[in-house]
C-alpha cells in the first residue's frame, strides 16, 4: 500500500485517523477542501488527485442532494485509479430522515468491487465539545435537554480513529461492519456531572419541555433543519432507541471504549468549555 487517502483529513475523526496512521509509519494524505490536495465531494474534478497512487481510502459520506449518485461514481472511479480498500463511516442510529440515503451509501460500499468495512458509531462524545450548543451551555454550567431520563452510550470519536485505523491497514477486518459505542449507556445527568466534575465545578443538566427546547434553539438562531438533529438525539433517548451498548471498539481493536468520564477529564482545557464570565 503506497497512500491511504483520508477524507475528511482535517475533521474530528479524520484528523486522529491521519495522526495514528503517520505515527504508524504509512504515507497519508488527509484531504479536504481547505487541504494542499483538495477534495470536495460538489467538485469531482478534485476526485483523482485526491486517490492518486492510493491504496486504501477512509470515507466520510457526502449527505447532501445527489450524496449517493457522486459516492457512487467516487467508488468506481477510486477502483479504476487502484484503490484496493474502502472504510465508510456510517452509522449505528440514523436521524429518521437520513436512515434511506445512509442505507443506500452501505449498500454501495458494498456492492463496490472493493474490500470494505463500513464503521457504524453511536453518536459522538464530542457532541459536547464542538463550538455550538452544548459548549455553549456547558460554559454557563448547564446542559438543556428533553431527554426524560433516556440514555446514550455516547462513543469518542478517538475510538472510531482506532478502529478506522485498523480497518485501513491491519488484516482480519474484510468485509466487517463494526457497530461502535462507549461502554455504557449514560443519561444527560451522568454527562453533565462528568463533565462538572473534570471541569471542578457544577454542571447541571436541566430537563423541559419539547416545545420549550424547540423554541429555546429557534431563539438562538438554530435552522429547523438542526433543531430537528438536536432534538432528535433528545427524542430517541427518552424513547429509548439509544440505550444499548455496541462492542465494535473491542472487537476491532482488542482494547475497551472510552468511558465518558475520561472523555471529559482529556477534554477539560478545552477553550469551548471555559466557564463564562
């Protein structure tokens, strides 16, 4: 293998992928479209640099309009430049209104001609730190929610990392959907007291109303399009479709999921979660 290609190079998973994998000694080429090399799935005239002499590419779906014809056409097109190996990032819970295109681009993945696994995590821990939301609230020691005691084995995205990387570069995982998560299931008040505690101080998760959250999101600007994702996280925990752990971390790796809490401990410098003044 000469290159793993790792799209979206510079993003939450794709930046620990490219980390681990330079650390292993592999040539990788992260790319994105802010990258020497670009990449963007609305330009496919960037699509065969980016897989040049590539043996192994790490794909994060394009989930816009058309998403499923361009990965398509971006599978058969790495096949005729080489590429031996794809590992796709799915999902384990899909938002309803994106579980047929999610679907679809696994079934492409594998039909592809190409050796695959297809990665399919739970949602990520660092929901809680990416600028936005939930940093916001954590910063003024409360994490707003609707969520009624639902749970979420809420999964670090280091450890997709490590089994992106195995599935990349190590044998034994041909053809292979791992299921990913944390090792428990944990409520809105299990993340917020981990967090307050890594943070020393209190954090506290603030239970309302639905149509309160909504309106709560709406005031601060938030598009009905992403007050539906947020709230859906809410609404499938509090129906209890999330509360059930997944041993694909082990399974890849040989080694355990991060717990939430030591999520929080690594991240408690983070300048998202600084207390405001």
């Amino acid at each position: 293998m000469t290159v793993v290609t790792v799209l979206g190079g510079t993003g939450k998973t794709g930046s620990n992928i490219t980390s681990r994998l330079t650390a292993l000694g592999y040539d990788v080429r992260p790319v994105s479209r802010s990258t020497p090399i670009p990449f963007d799935w609305q330009n496919p005239a960037t699509w065969p640099a980016a897989v040049h002499d590539a043996g192994a590419v790490y794909v994060i779906a394009d989930e816009s309009h058309g998403g499923v014809d361009r990965l398509g056409a971006f599978l058969a097109l790495s096949r005729e430049r080489g590429v031996q190996r794809v590992v796709l990032l799915s999902a384990r819970d899909w938002i309803d209104t994106d579980r047929e295109a999610g679907l679809a681009r696994e079934q492409l993945v594998r039909e592809s001609a190409l050796v695959w696994t297809i990665i399919q995590p739970a949602w990520f821990a660092q929901n809680f730190t990416a600028p936005g939301y939930f940093a916001d609230g954590i910063r003024q020691g409360r994490i707003l929610h609707c969520s009624d005691g639902g749970r979420c084995p809420f999964v670090d995205a280091r450890d997709i990392g490590a089994v992106a990387t195995a599935a990349l570069v190590e044998p034994g995982h041909d053809e292979k959907e791992y299921a990913i998560s944390g090792p428990a299931a944990i409520t809105m008040t299990d993340v917020a007291a981990a967090i307050g505690s890594a943070l020393g101080r209190e954090v506290t998760a603030v239970e309302v109303e639905l149509d309160v959250y909504q309106r709560h999101l709406a005031d601060l600007g938030y598009h009905p399009e992403a007050i539906h994702a947020i709230t859906y996280l809410d609404r499938a925990m509090r129906a209890g479709e999330l509360d059930y752990v997944s041993d694909g971390v082990s399974a890849a790796t040989g080694h355990s999921a991060t717990p939430f809490a030591t999520f929080a401990r690594d991240h408690a410098d983070i300048p998202e979660w600084r207390e405001a003044t």
